[in-house]
C-alpha cells in the first residue's frame, strides 16, 4: 500500500520484489493471492508461515497486504485478508503478527479495522551525525578489523546467532537466510562490516555491518547510511565491545560522505538502545507490533 505523503515511500522496483519475495527461502506461491479489477491488478495479499520458526515463537504467522488506494476499505480488502488468513490458518497458524511505523497513517487504520491489537512490540529507528567522528580505541586485549569475504561469513553466522540466542524466543537464522539478510550488494559496502575479536586466541566475538541504501537516498533527497546486526556474544558483553563497534559503523559511515548514521533497533534490547543513547541518536520512528488471533 503506497502512501505518496509518507516519508519512507518509494516504489517497489522488479528486482527488489524479486529479491525479498520470490528469492526469499520461506516464500510460498500458494499462500500469494492478488485481486483484479477489469484486468488491472488492484491488490495483492501474502501469507506467511515457516513451521521451523513457529517452532520456537509458536503458531505464528506474517502477512503483506498491498491496495491501490481508492480501494481501501472496500470489500476486496476483507476478501483478500480472509484468503491469507485461511492459508495460514490450513498451515498451522494461530495468530498473526505484524508491525507498521507509526506514521503510516493508512496502514494502521488497515490494520485497525482488520481487528489487529497492539502488542508490547516497539521498535525504534534512531539518527545522528556521523560527521566529526574520532577512531574509537578498542577495549584493551581485543580489536576491530574489516571481515575478510566470503572467507568469514560461517564465523560471522555463528557470532549472529550466539548473540542474539539471549533474546526471548529467538528464532536462530539459517545460513541461507543470513546471506541474503545481511550481505550487501555493493562491494563498496563490504569495508563497512567490522569484527572485534580477542588477542588471547583470535577469537571473533562481535561484529557490525555498515551499508549506504544507495536507491533510498536517491529517491528521498538524502545522504543516510545505515548501522545493523550489531552483535557480542553473551560472555564478552560489559567491556566497551559494542560502544566500539558503533562507533567505527558511525565513523565509516560519515567518512563515505553522509550526513545522517541511522540504527533500528528493538525497544526491548535495552544494552543497544542505551548504547545508541549514549553516542547522541536520536529516535525518528517508531514501528509498533500488531496481532490478531485467527482461531
């Protein structure tokens, strides 16, 4: 659903729809459903459900729902959610889950009369000048340096889902899925994704990935880059690790010629967001959890 007013509008190109729909391992034709009009196509509908992270959330399904405008509100957009929901239902699903930054004014009035409820689910998208950044130091007995790819990307993974392990309900991410989560196009990029690692024996115990959505700053008039995955493991946490990290992200970032360094990160990971507190960002956005029950 496209909302021209809205800041993070932009249209969806062929190999964008592509890469993040009919390349992505959990997709399934048979839950993809699209309303026509006269021969115009003026909606489409997408259910998800991956029965090897229901085993860990529970029954737990996704779902898009994408109508022209003037249609909104009309009965093709209860037919064409009823469809997703009886697809996800006939695989499992008992509720579904979704989130939506909060000025999107048409997509939670969407999903208001869909009977969706907010849940505890916030998460945060924060900037900062990355301008003026001084090289971070690393904490004493570890180091930061650039990832050598591809030959890194199985320790990089195994960091990824270690980290994120402490999470409640944290479904681990498959190798298949990391790679075309978490790895950049652009090669340019690549200088950007730092790991810090322990002298005493080389072992990599954090990372971060840098990247310049390069098609968004184009399209909105900006020059923004982007900080993800920030990831230390468990034991190695309290010791100026993550600080670090965000800090050669930022200066990175900044040295690429942007002026705005931005993060998304779960209200729920206290450590991150009083990290990113404490460098100075600042929240823009807000995208809010939705749910409804389905049996």
């Amino acid at each position: 659903m496209a909302e021209a007013k809205n800041p993070d509008f932009r249209k969806f190109t062929a190999s964008h729809v592509r890469r993040t729909l009919l390349e992505y391992p959990s997709y399934d034709p048979e839950g993809h459903f699209t309303a026509m009009d006269k021969g115009r196509m003026i909606g489409s509908g997408l259910a998800m459900y991956d029965p090897n992270r229901a085993a860990i959330k529970g029954p737990e399904g996704y779902f898009d729902l994408f109508i022209l405008p003037e249609y909104l509100g009309q009965d093709i957009e209860r037919e064409l959610f009823a469809r997703v929901v009886e697809n996800i239902r006939q695989r499992g699903g008992e509720w579904i889950t979704t989130r939506v930054d909060t000025r999107y004014v048409e997509r939670v009035s969407l999903l208001k009369r869909l009977g969706f409820s907010k849940t505890e689910y916030q998460n945060h998208g924060m900037e900062k000048d990355p301008r003026s950044i001084e090289e971070p130091r690393a904490p004493e007995g570890y180091r930061i340096q650039v990832a050598s790819l591809p030959e890194e990307l199985e320790t990089m993974h195994r960091v990824l889902n270690d980290s994120f392990a402490t999470r409640d309900k944290w479904a681990p991410k498959s190798f298949e899925v990391f790679q075309k989560s978490w790895i950049f196009d652009e090669s340019e990029d690549r200088s950007g994704i730092f790991l810090a690692s322990r002298d005493s024996d080389e072992e990599v115990v954090g990372m971060v990935f840098s990247a310049i959505n390069r098609r968004y700053n184009e399209e909105h008039g900006v020059r923004r880059g982007g900080t993800y995955a920030l990831a230390v493991i468990p034991s190695e946490r309290k010791k100026g690790l993550g600080t670090c990290l965000t800090l050669k992200s930022i200066k990175w970032i900044g040295e690429k010629g942007m002026d705005v360094a931005y993060v998304s990160v779960n209200a729920a990971n206290k450590d991150a967001l009083k990290i990113y507190q404490s460098l100075g960002y600042q929240t823009v956005q807000v995208y809010q959890g939705y749910r409804k029950t389905i049996i």
